[in-house]
C-alpha cells in the first residue's frame, strides 16, 4: 500500500476535465479542496527501457493502461519531501494556467530538477536504463487512492509483465538466474536511504562543500580528493538541504 500525505490545503485536484493532466484517481468521494499524494516505492525494477515506453504510449506491451502518475528513479530523492514540493509546485502552477509541461505529473518531475531543460529534467529523474527502485506518485482529491493501482503498478515494474518480447521465454535450466519479480517496499526513511545515490545527487545539483565542511587528502595516485567532515546523517541532511533550495529557487535566479 502507498504511503499518503496531504498537500497544502489551498490546493485542489481538478475532477477530469476540469483542466490539463488531470489524474484518473479523482474517482470516488474525496474533499474536493483538499489535496492528497500517494507515494509508492519499488525495488527489484527490471526492463527499465521498456517501462519508459510504456509510460510515454500510456500502455504496456499487453494493452493494460499505465496508471497516470510521476514515475521518479529513487536513486534521486533524498527525503519524500522532493516530491511532495515538486508536487505542491505543479499543482499551483496548474491551477493558474503556468505548466511549463504537458501534464501534472510531468511537471512534477520537471520541478524536481534544478534545471530548465524540460527533456533533460525528464531523462535525468524519469526511469532510466539503470533504475533500479522506483518512486510512483498519484494525486487525488480522495485520502485513500483506488485499490487496483497498487497491483497495476507491480506489473507494470515487474520483469515479467513488462517484458517488451511477445515470444514466449524458454525455460530456464537449473543453473539460470532469472531476474527477481518487482516488490512493493515500506516508504521509510531508512528504505529510501537506502537506495539513494548521494553522488548522483551530488553531482546533478553541482554540489560543492563549503570548505569549513570539507578537508582534502591525496589519494593512490597522489590526487587530492576531497573528504566530508560530517557522518553519514548530517551528509544526507546537507544534500537535501541544497536541492531543496535550488528546487525552490528555480526559475527566480
């Protein structure tokens, strides 16, 4: 099941039709204005090239509708809080007419990146050939978000179901690995830790440590490296502390 927080109040999930990319899990009773996000993550991503096709047709290989939604690579995300600000950002931006892309949820991803460069923000926080985990995230008007998308989502990520062959696999002999099925993960803090790419991170925000923060060293081959001065805890903190201000000030600088 997704892990669900609710939105800053003055927003509001348009019902469909009401206005552009509205989400298909508006169904259902729900406060109206309020606004709530779903978050989903998944581990064991197999067949990353063939999801991104499926996400950008709107269906996978076997004709099933891909759930509207932001698909994110985990590896990016610091702390949830990315989203739910990405998110927050591109609700208000819909709401006064300002999506700098087609949908909602493609300028959720959008705003996740410190860049202006629409194709490049999709490829860089969008699935990519090497994701792993995967972060799915729904809007809705409704704090509990349709039962069927949980499934839909597993499949959609699992290396069998979106296997992009129609030709059956042979069976595999006993000394074959096969690839393991998707698993839905707990979104905790520890979890997503887990499968964050600091130095991923670090280096898409151009990050640099201040050098009260900061000491260098030579390594093997006589270069200086730089080495932190914090743990592990105050280095992520850091990090999420900058792509939080940059995701904030973009587009004002």
């Amino acid at each position: 099941m997704p892990t669900t927080f609710a939105l800053p109040t003055l927003l509001h999930i348009p019902r469909p039709g009401e206005g552009n990319g509205a989400p298909e899990s508006d169904a259902g009773e729900g406060n109206g204005n309020a606004a709530f996000a779903h978050v989903w993550l998944f581990g064991n991503v197999a067949h990353q090239k063939t999801i991104r096709q499926a996400i950008i047709k709107g269906k996978t290989t076997d004709g099933q509708t891909v759930p509207e939604s932001a698909i994110v690579d985990a590896r990016m995300i610091v702390d949830v809080s990315q989203l739910l600000l990405a998110a927050t950002r591109a609700l208000l931006n819909q709401r006064h007419g300002k999506l700098k892309t087609r949908t909602v949820y493609s300028e959720i991803i959008f705003n996740l990146s410190p860049g202006t460069n629409i194709s490049e923000s999709l490829r860089t926080f969008g699935v990519r050939d090497d994701s792993t985990a995967l972060l799915a995230l729904v809007l809705s008007s409704s704090q509990s978000p349709p039962d069927d998308l949980t499934p839909r989502f597993a499949a959609l990520f699992s290396s069998s179901s979106s296997s992009s062959s129609t030709t059956p696999s042979p069976s595999p002999s006993p000394t074959t690995t096969t690839a393991p099925f998707t698993s839905e993960l707990a979104l905790t803090p520890p979890t997503l830790a887990h499968h964050t790419d600091l130095d991923l991170v670090r280096s898409t925000f151009r990050l640099v440590h201040p050098p009260s923060q900061a000491r260098t060293k030579r390594d093997s081959d006589g270069k200086e490296v730089v080495v932190r001065t914090r743990d592990d805890a105050e280095e992520r903190q850091w990090v999420l502390g900058e792509v939080v201000n940059a995701m904030a000030l973009k587009g004002h600088t």
